[in-house]
C-alpha cells in the first residue's frame, strides 16, 4: 500500500503520540483508610481506569510492560505498591500477607476517581488478586467496575465480589499446600454473574505466566475482559 507524505506524516505523529503516552511515568502517593501511605505509578489517560495489584514477590514496577499496553489502548493505569513494599507503609506491614490490604486497592481505585476517571477496574496477581476481590467485596456498589483475578482469591464470600469478573489460572500451578486450582474454581462457582474463568496450560503462578507462552493469551484475556461494553 502507497502512503503519501501527509498521510505517513499523520501515521508517524499518531505513532509517536501513542508511545509518548505509553511511556508517560508519573509518581504519586495517596492516603488508605486506615492511616497508611501509598505510593503509586500513573500510566496513560482517559476515562477508564485500571489498578495493578502486585503479587507477594513482585512491585509496582513488575508491571510496566502490562501498564503500557493497557495505556497504549486506552485506559489510565496505576501500578501500586502494597504497604510493606518500597516507600507504601500502613499497619501491618511487617506481614503483608496478614494485612488488611483491601484498603491499599481502595485508596488506589478513589485516587483515580478523583482524577477524572468514570469507571476503574482491578488487576491482581496472586496476594494481589485476593486483595482486589476483597476490596470489591468492601467497595460501595459500582466503585469497581471489573476485578481480574490471576491466580488469587478471596477467602471472604465470593458470592459479594461486585461486578464482573475473569479468574484466570494456570492448570498445574501449585504451592505448598496443594494445587491451587481447586480454590479458584471455588470462588468462580460461587460468584455472581458475570463471570469468566480461563485456565492456561503450564504451572506459572499469576504474573510469572507474562515470563511463559501464555503470556500473549493471558494479555488478550485481559485486554478483551476490560474493553467489552
């Protein structure tokens, strides 16, 4: 296909202007409900947002290949970190995994409200899964739009996680207490509808599956789930 000047030059600056916004870093922090202090990434512009929960062995910046897709096709992402995690601190830090880190989602999904944003969406890896689901289960009704839950789950009543939902799994990931497919499928039985559970072949566990051969499956899983009306 023949491109004339004009028309290349158009191509060339709509080109640039997406990975400017794409590249585009802004570092903030925000107070959570109960006296902590975040500290987040900001990726992106537009109406639709989305929040980038972290696993327990990963940080906001695990994220940035995932947040400058999402902002590459439209949303305004914010990559935080829990407290216990580079500068974020809050009561409990010592155990995240014991902490109430609900409200770290919270405070991340009304930050972006404030910005402007009409809807937000939550994207949890593993510990950071959990903590979406139940930050919804605490949300007031359509604070979150959609939660995506990669390889977490929420040990509260699933049947209260609000909005729509995608778990999605690797089939043989494991930990120390067993297969962890069976908890998920669980949580996904027992939730509301609309729902969508995907399982992937192999055995990565949540954002390790970005380092595998699903990882352009699982993008597209994500991107689909946050783009439909």
């Amino acid at each position: 296909m023949f491109l004339d000047r004009s028309s290349f030059l158009r191509m060339a600056a709509a080109a640039a202007f997406f990975a400017a916004a794409a590249a585009a870093e802004e570092h903030v922090s925000f107070p959570t409900q109960d006296g902590g202090e975040i500290f987040a990434d900001l990726y992106g512009a537009g109406s639709r947002g989305v929040v980038l929960a972290h696993g327990g062995r990963f940080n906001k910046e695990s994220w940035a290949p995932q947040a400058r897709a999402l902002a590459v096709a439209g949303f305004r992402v914010l990559a935080f970190d829990f407290r216990g995690y580079g500068q974020s601190r809050g009561p409990g830090q010592a155990d995240p995994l014991s902490a109430p880190l609900h409200w770290d989602v919270l405070a991340a999904v009304r930050y972006l409200r404030k910005t402007g944003v009409t809807t937000v969406s939550v994207v949890g890896g593993s510990m950071g899964g959990g903590a979406a689901a139940d930050a919804s289960i605490a949300s007031q009704p359509g604070e979150i739009d959609r939660v995506v839950m990669l390889a977490g789950w929420t040990r509260g009543p699933a049947e209260k996680i609000k909005g729509r939902k995608l778990f999605i799994v690797a089939r043989d990931d494991t930990s120390g207490d067993g297969p962890r497919l069976p908890h998920i499928r669980d949580n996904y039985e027992r939730a509301t509808e609309p729902k969508k559970l995907v399982i992937v072949e192999g055995s990565a566990h949540a954002q390790y599956l970005f380092a595998t051969n699903q990882s352009g499956r699982v993008m597209r899983e994500i991107l689909e789930f946050l783009s439909a009306p």
